[in-house]
C-alpha cells in the first residue's frame, strides 16, 4: 500500500505535541509545560522543537519501549536494529563511524544512559510520565553529547497525598508476555511518599536457530523502580525526590540477523548461527532531586545522578554453522553526575543559571575470534619489494589467497576510558516589550579524556604449507615461505602493551536569539547556536596505536512557529533549521588490512529541513494529531591526511539512515465506554551506508500501521491490538552479499488487561 493510502486510511498524520502527560487532554495549549530545558516554559514559550509522548499516547498505542517512539516521531528514526537512533538524519554516534563520543543522549529521570544500554531495558516505558525527544542541539542545556538533540525520559513521581495502584498484562500469538503493576502513596500524609513499580517481559523471539534449535531472539527482562518523595512541612519550600532504578535483561544482541536466503524469509525467520547471540544488560541508575523554592520566582536546584551499567554482547561473527569467528565484548561503566542550577521568573528576565560536573568511567573487554581478508595487493607489494616482478608478484598473492582467504586472529583488547567534565551555562529570556524578547545562552566546558588500550593478537588458524607451492629450495617455495612470516608479523603488529593517550578540550558554545508574539495565539523565534562534540583518541587496530582527534563543531540556525487556532481546539508547530557542520569525526584506512583505520577530522557537510506538528481535539470523544519531518543531508568534502588509502569517498554523499521524509499519524476515539486508536508512521527510503557505493545499501520506504480497541470501565480496560497490522514486509538493514538481514516486526495481534485505584 502506498504510503499516502495508509495515511488516509489512518485518517491523519501522527504528532506528539508537547507537554505533560497528566495536561494534554484536558488543559489549552498555553497551559502546556515543556520540562526538557529545565525551565518549566510553556509551549508558546519554547524555541526547540521538542516532541513529548504522554501516558495517555504511550496506553492509546501499546509503545513498550522508546524505540517505537524513534518510528513515530518526525525527523527521529531508529537505525540499526535498536542499537541506536538519528535525530533531523544524524546519527547518535556520529555520521562518518569516528569519534568515542555521542551526538545524543538518552536520560532517565536525569542520569544519561550509556550508548551500549540503549538497547534494552532503562529505556523501557512502563510507569513512565513523559518522553521528550528535543530536536536540534542542546549545548547549552545539556551540554556533553548533545550536538544533535536528547532524549529525556521522567518517570511517575511518588505521591505524599494520594493512594494509587496500576497493573497491566500483555500477551501476543507471537508468544509475548509482559506484566507490570506499580503502587504507591504516603507514608507520612502529606510529607513523605513512596512509589514501587516492575514489569516482567518474556518473548520466545522470532528467528529460529536451524543450526543450535531454539530463537536467537529470545528475551526476558525484569525493571525494577522505587521513588520516594519528600516535601517537610517543618521547611515549606523544600521538595526532594529519589530514586532507584534496577534492569536485569537476558535475551537477543542489540541486533539479530535472519537469513534472506530463506524461502518467504519474513514469515519464516531462521538463522544458522553455531554459537550464541545474546545481549545482557545489569543497570542500576539512581537519582537525588533536591528544590528549594528560595522566594516565589526564585528556586534552588540539585540533581546527582549515579549510573552503574554493564553489558555483555556475544554473536556469532559470521552466521554460518561452522565456528569461524566468534564477538566476545564485555563492557563496564559507571557515571556519576552532579548539577545545581537556579531557576528565576522575573517580569522581564527569566530562565537559568547553573553549573554541571560529569565523571564517566569504565573499560570495554574484547575476547573474540575474527578473521582478516587477506590482503593480496599488502602481500603483492611485499614481494615486489624483495625483487619479485609484478605480474608474478599479483599472480603468487592470488594463489596465497586462495589457499588462505581468510587470516583467523585470536584478538583480545582491555580499552579503559575516563571522561571528567566540568561547565558552566546560563539561557535566559528578557523582554524588551509585552511582545518582543530577546533569547540568549551560553556555555563553557571543560573536559578531559584518557583513553587506552592493551591488546593481544594471535594467529589462531593453520598456514599454507610453503611445499603445496614448490618443493624446498625453489623460488615459490621461498616466497610462500616469506609470505608466512609477513602474516604472522601482521598479526603480531596489532598486538601492543598498554598505552593511553589524554586529552583536553575547552569549548565556549554561545546562544542568541529573538521572539515575537504576534497575538496570544501565534508566537515565531529565530536563534542560532554553536554546538559541539568533544575530540579524543582511537585505536588502530591493525597497527596498535591511539591516535589523537580533535572536536568537531556545528553552527545551527532554527526558525519556530507556535500557534493555535478555533479557540485552542488545534494547534500548529513548525520549525525549520540549517546546519553547518565542520571538521567531522570520520574514519580512514591506511592500507595494512580491514583493521587498518582510525578517526581523523576530514568532513564537512551540511544539513537543512523541518517538522510541523499539529494536534486537533473535538471535544472530548475525538482528538486527531500528525508530524512530519523533512531533512536534507550532505557531506561537501572529505579530506584525507597524507598516507590515508580509504577509496571510500564521503563527498557529495547523504548521512546513512537519514530519511529525507518521516510521516506519522493517528486518531483517538471514544463512544462511551468503547475506546479505539489507529495510528500509522511511514519513513522514506535510507541508506545504511556511507560513501559513494552507497547506493547499494538503500532500503525502499516503509508504512506501519497499528490499532487497539477496548472496553473502558473506568478502573479497568479490556482491548485487543494490532501492531503492523496490515503485515508490512520491511528491511532495517542488508549485508553487502545480501545473504543476512535485519528484517522489520511482523504483524502482531495481542490482547491486554490494564486496572487503575
């Protein structure tokens, strides 16, 4: 079906306007808090394009985890597997597969969640009060990480005052299991609270193992959450909330291949894997929220985060029945934060002053068997130097590589890490008149980064034997016998003691901008800002070494749009947006063999595009709302230091998994106690590739379409829902031979049970 059609037939495009959850049905727009930029301003107040998923929206639609938020959210988009996502087509790791740290952030209640997490677990929704996706950088706000947005998640707070419990259980033909509950309320009346939360998910998976029986894909997971919340009569003014959050996960690697050599492989999903993939995840997050409300426009902030996460990913590196090559990555990381800010909401000037104090550590332990593609034009040269003439030199590799493809390498690395960070910000708004105000922001940071490395390479294979060339003492014979030397001295290259490089960066990331509000209703901005990502170093592997990069920066121009419109029934946001973005964090080859690459700063691109937002309400038995997101891509140039081979060029190419269009849309229904939802999201085709070969790894379009419908009787709802419910068969990534892939969800019919006291 095209994608036009399901949008019709969805009968609106999807928006998640902004807002807090527990205000969205009811309150006018105005009324609408934003949160995510740590200033509480309304909707009409607020420059950056923010999308917020309510709890109403998060129940309507069944969304489990923040993934499906990426698929439903204009100009945000999930990319490889659930490793990881883009925001306006930048991807949360950076677009030219360089560089140690991130374009974006995820935060639960505050405390920011390693990349290596995001796949499962601390980023589930259940007990969740609101998703805010802030679009565009957040340099000033959040600083670190966060040149291409952030993503905020806050939990449900525990409540001094009243009694509540919540449970809900879900289950599908897919074999799906999911049960949560969550209860909570005083302990003392009106002082002190506690809420407790958990959810419980199984899933048999989808991809049978033809090879090892069982599902490669198989998951169980338990999320555990306490809060407490505390507001002392004896200290008006003074509120403080904690909290603890626990995941234990078991189940498939942050992405899972199925074979597309399978005959109608969407419908029959099988690997052939010898060895497990498997991700496990153990996150322990816990967060300290101090306020004190010093006057009446004037409060006092403290937020100390600590995050405890280890994963361990195992997959079988090449997907066939025989053991070949085996991923052995073990990694550990714990993050401490502590920020205190003010808060002040003057007649004329409001906004924030604060300072942000960051310390991350951990290490990441590789134990893993891989194989190298011999490389015959590395070997052909070798022997041209040692005299041999080229055509023989060409034609005594080939036959080298014949008998040995492939170099097996037993490789195992101890990659320890430090980030410190330390900033100081402000953001603030002063009105010039009722109408006209003036924005404006800053940020100094100061980071320092060590990064190291240990490891240890070995030949794990058995080498050609010099005799199956030419008998002893013969030319061949000589050069097959060298050539054995040249791959054992390769393999012996990539080993190194333990070395580690440190580095420091300063950054001053300023904000300016302006605001008119035409009417009460319609309100535009323009601002420009610097944003920034934080250089470093990386190994290269295939020679053992760090090599140092540097920062990347960002110039970012945004115009905004706020209205509303048929007094208040609808309301309309826009925003568009240029970006010019230099000395980019790109990898490049130098020629040894695969491994034979580091990050280097040698791109510049540029990027441009949109999203409008519009959410419609009559009265309350219906509400329709829609987005959608455009976005251009392009690297202007790739430059390349002397001695790089890379024949990848970047120049004149797109982002990979930037879709240039993200439509999404959805209605909500209800007659009397009958409840109905269909909603449907659509992303253009991507490329999952970078460079000018690219072409090759584009993935067409796709169009999902969800629905629910239940039976609402106030303390409970029965219903029964559809994800994918017309069956769309899609791609979320291909292998260049085109033998494996990531292959979209199928069509899931479930049913659910929800109670709310």
């Amino acid at each position: 079906m095209k994608p036009i059609t399901c949008l019709l037939y969805s009968a609106a495009l999807v928006a998640a306007t902004p807002g807090r959850a527990q205000q969205v049905q009811d309150a006018p727009p105005d009324d609408i808090i934003v949160t995510g930029e740590k200033s509480n301003r309304t909707l009409q107040q607020t420059a950056t394009s923010v999308a917020v998923t309510t709890p109403e929206r998060i129940s309507q639609e069944n969304i489990l985890t923040v993934q499906d938020i990426y698929d439903r959210t204009a100009n945000v988009s999930a990319t490889y597997g659930a490793s990881g996502f883009t925001i306006r087509g930048i991807n949360n790791q950076g677009v030219g597969a360089g560089g140690n740290a991130d374009t974006a952030t995820v935060y639960v209640d505050g405390a920011p969640i390693p990349r290596q997490a995001l796949f499962g677990g601390p980023t589930d929704l259940w007990d969740v009060e609101q998703v805010e996706v802030l679009r565009g950088p957040q340099s000033t706000i959040q600083g670190l990480n966060a040149l291409a947005g952030a993503v905020v998640l806050t939990t449900r707070d525990a409540s001094p005052s009243d009694y509540s419990a919540d449970g809900r259980v879900l289950w599908t033909n897919r074999d799906e299991r999911t049960f949560s509950a969550a209860a909570g309320g005083p302990l003392i009346r009106d002082e002190l609270g506690i809420r407790l939360s958990a959810e419980r998910r199984a899933d048999r998976g989808l991809i049978r193992n033809v090879t090892r029986g069982g599902y490669d894909d198989k998951l169980t997971l338990l999320n555990l959450r306490g809060k407490l919340h505390w507001t002392p009569q004896a200290l008006p003014g003074l509120d403080v909330r904690a909290s603890f959050n626990r995941v234990r996960r078991d189940g498939g690697y942050l992405f899972e291949y199925a074979n597309l050599t399978t005959p109608d492989f969407y419908d029959h999903r099988q690997s052939t894997n010898d060895q497990r993939n498997r991700g496990y995840i153990r996150s322990d997050i816990a967060v300290l929220n101090i306020g004190y409300e010093i006057a009446p426009r004037l409060r006092l902030s403290s937020v100390t985060s600590f995050n405890r996460t280890a994963t361990l990913a195992l997959a079988d590196g090449d997907g066939t029945a025989a053991d070949l090559q085996y991923i052995n990555n073990d990694s550990r990381y714990r993050t401490w934060t502590q920020e205190m800010r003010l808060n002040f909401d003057g007649e004329r000037l409001s906004g924030l002053a604060g300072a942000w104090v960051y310390r991350r550590s951990g290490e990441l332990a590789a134990n893993s068997r891989v194989n190298i593609v011999t490389p015959v034009a590395t070997i052909a040269q070798l022997l041209q130097g040692g005299g041999v003439p080229a055509t023989s030199a060409r034609q005594i590799a080939a036959r080298y590589a014949n008998a040995l493809p492939q170099i097996p390498v037993l490789y195992i690395a101890d990659q320890p890490m430090l980030v410190r960070n330390a900033a100081l910000f402000g953001d603030a708004r002063f009105r010039l008149t009722d109408r006209f105000s003036l924005l404006g922001g800053f940020r100094y940071d100061h980071e320092d980064n060590r990064y190291g490395a240990e490891t240890i390479a070995t030949f794990n294979g058995t080498l050609p034997a010099p005799t199956d060339f030419g008998a002893a003492g013969t030319p061949l014979n000589g050069a097959v016998t060298a050539i054995n030397r040249g791959v054992l001295a390769l393999v012996a290259q990539a080993a190194s003691a333990r070395a580690d490089n440190a580095r420091r960066f300063d950054a001053l990331l300023p904000k300016a901008g302006i605001s008119m509000e035409w009417t009460p209703d319609l309100t535009t901005s323009f601002t420009v800002q610097r944003a920034y990502r934080s250089g470093g170093s990386s190994q290269n592997i295939a020679r053992a070494r760090l090599v140092a990069y540097n920062p990347e920066y960002s110039w970012n121009y945004e115009g905004a749009l706020r209205s509303r419109w048929l007094n208040g029934r609808l309301t309309v946001n826009a925003n568009v947006f240029y970006v010019d973005w230099r000395n980019q964090q790109t990898n490049a080859f130098f020629g040894l063999n695969s491994y034979d690459y580091n990050t280097v700063n040698a791109g510049k691109s540029h990027l441009y595009g949109g999203e409008i937002e519009v959410l419609g309400r009559v009265k309350r038995q219906f509400d329709a709302y829609l987005s959608a997101g455009h976005v251009r891509t392009r690297f202007d140039r790739f430059s390349l230091p002397a001695g790089a081979t890379s024949i990848v060029e970047l120049a004149g190419t797109q982002f990979p998994y930037a879709p240039r269009w993200t439509l999404a849309g959805g209605l909500n229904a209800r007659a009397g106690a009958i409840t109905g939802n269909v909603n449907a999201n659509y992303r253009s085709g991507v490329y999952t590739d970078v460079g000018t070969t690219q072409g090759q790894s584009r993935l067409p379009g796709r169009t999902v379409v969800n629905a629910r419908i239940g039976y609402d009787a106030g303390q409970w709802t029965v219903f029964v829902f559809a994800r994918n419910l017309l069956d769309a068969d899609y791609l979320q990534y291909r292998t260049l031979d085109g033998r494996r892939g990531i292959l979209g969800d199928p069509q899931t019919l479930g049913a659910g049970l929800e109670m709310h006291l």
